[in-house]
C-alpha cells in the first residue's frame, strides 16, 4: 500500500510502518539533513505502508531509529494491560519485519501477571554494537483519576522503566537499572561519544543519569512541582519530552512548563538553571503550566545540530 504523506492526516495508522526510502540516507544524523540539495520538486513523496501485524499496536513515539547494521528498529505502544510493547525491526533490502521481542519479558519476566512495560518512549541508541533502550508505562488512570493510578487488580504494581541494551550481533538483552519509584522513563537520551544516559521519569519527574561506564544511576530529584502526578491548578507541571547534550562540555540540557532552562552537569551531578535566557516568550502566548493540555512553555522537541552549534526546538503547542 503507497500512500502520499501529505494525506496522512486523514488516516488512523496502527501497526504500519511507513518507510520513503529517499528518507534512509538522512535518518543517522538531523545535521545530515542540512546537506540536501535546495531543488524542490512538484512530485509527492509517496511512502509505502508494512503491515506489522500487531492487533494491539498503538503510537511508535519516538523510537523508530536506524542501526549499524542497515535496519531499522522501532517500537509500537499498548495500552492492555496483558501485553507490553513490541520491539520491530525492519530490513530495507528485503523489506522483512521481525518481531523480535515483548519489552516486558525481557526486563521484568513473564511468571507472574504484572502491570507491564507498555512504551518506548524514546530513540534509540548504539554503541559498541548495543543498542540502548528505555521503557514506559502504558497502563494508567486519567488526569482526573491522577496519573499515579498504574494499579490493576489481581496484577503486580509497575516495576519502573528499564535502561536496557540490545546487542546487534547476539540478539541478547540486558536490564541495566530501573528507575526509581516505580516510575517510568518518559524522556530518554544518551550522550554516545562519553557513554552516559540521562531521562526524566514520569509521572513526578525524577532528573535521572545512568553512568553507563560505571553501571551507576543517579537520581537527581523532582524538576518541575510534582510532574504529571501533581493538582492541577497547583503543583501540577507537565513534563519535558526532549533533552540535548552539548556535545562540547556534555552538559544536558531540558526546558520547564514555566518556560525555565536548566543544564545538568555529570561530572558535578549538578542541576543548574540558565540565567540569561527562558521560553517566557511573547510569541507563544499566554501559557497555564499549572493545568495539563499542553506544554505550557517548554521545548516539545529539540535538536542540537553539530554543523551550526545551536539546538532547534519546537514550543510545545506547535504541530
């Protein structure tokens, strides 16, 4: 099935990987994007649409991301409380699917009915021939409910998102720490050139950072009143979904709902603000960071871009 991207707004896409080819050789890097020719074209790009075949398959989020080996490995979501998220991959030389793993039998096990591993809620990453994954919870109440509402009857609370790795040759998976609090990991980023991984939990939004070197995880506190678990019209603050590094001093940096900027420092484990600049911008209007339903000031996404050294972000109510 070939369908023209820019109809995608009329369709509801569940369990189809979408695959433009012309798109492959750009995917490894946003600065790579930068050296494509201006020329524009009156030609659709038409993307052609694999059926995965995963009935429960819900968002991918943002882990379709590509590999050493030429293929493409990506996640779909649940929310059933009997199935976790898959881990796919796809081979664009023989445009083969593999259904290579359930997240929650290769980190909490399949013995006894628990609350599972419903996400990957960010990119993927490689080194030395591993990739390094994140897990979320796909199992939770409503806003009104409150987010803390992971629970279910006759199942085992959430154990936490893993950081796990995938090794590319051996197709093993390792478990290498779990968050803390039973929380999920949300946002997820590794620094590859100095081997450290770092994520925001949710729903009360722990700062955390995994020394990959060191097998040690930090947990650096709340950031932002009580995330997504607070009151609305008080503490409540939605979460950050995106981080950068600045791959010059490894600082990592992420944005509030209050529009404040803050930078992580690893070898001091120090969160600092940035004095100079906010997100309290004109421009994005009057926010309520306070109440859910948007991003209030923050970054939904950003970038850094090695070859002009800034970071590009898009305010959360942008598309």
């Amino acid at each position: 099935m070939d369908i023209r991207l820019s109809q995608l707004h009329h369709w509801k896409i569940v369990g189809l990987l979408l695959v433009a080819a012309p798109l492959f050789a750009s995917c490894g890097s946003p600065d790579s994007a930068s050296n494509s020719s201006s020329e524009t074209s009156s030609e659709p790009l038409v993307a052609t649409a694999f059926d995965t075949d995963f009935e429960l398959a819900g968002n991918t989020w943002n882990s379709l991301s590509n590999a050493s080996d030429g293929k493409i490995y990506y996640s779909f979501s649940t929310t059933d409380v009997d199935q976790g998220a898959k881990l796919f991959t796809f081979d664009p030389e023989t445009e083969e699917i593999t259904d290579l793993a359930d997240l929650t039998e290769v980190t909490d096990g399949s013995d006894v009915p628990r609350i599972p591993q419903g996400k990957s809620h960010g990119n993927f990453y490689e080194i030395d021939g591993k990739l390094y994954i994140s897990t979320h919870v796909g199992v939770h109440g409503s806003v009104d409910e409150g987010e803390l509402a992971i629970t279910r009857e006759g199942y085992e609370h959430y154990s936490g998102g893993h950081i796990l790795t995938y090794d590319l040759e051996t197709g093993e998976f390792e478990s290498l720490a779990v968050a803390p609090d039973n929380e999920g990991i949300l946002t997820f980023m590794v620094d590859k050139e100095r081997k450290q991984a770092y994520g925001i939990t949710w729903p009360w939004g722990h700062f955390i950072h995994y020394d990959i070197v060191q097998d040690e995880l930090h947990d650096l506190g709340l950031i932002s009143g009580r995330g997504e678990a607070g009151a609305a019209g008080d503490d409540f603050r939605v979460l950050g979904r995106s981080l950068f590094v600045d791959p010059q001093t490894g600082y990592v940096y992420y944005s509030t709902a209050d529009g404040d900027i803050f930078y992580y420092n690893p070898e001091e484990q120090q969160i600092n603000r940035v004095e100079e600049v906010d997100l309290r911008l004109d421009y994005f209007g009057e926010q309520t960071p306070a109440y859910p339903g948007s991003m209030g000031y923050g970054w939904r996404q950003i970038v850094w871009v090695p070859s002009e050294q800034p970071a590009y972000g898009m305010h959360g109510k942008s598309g």
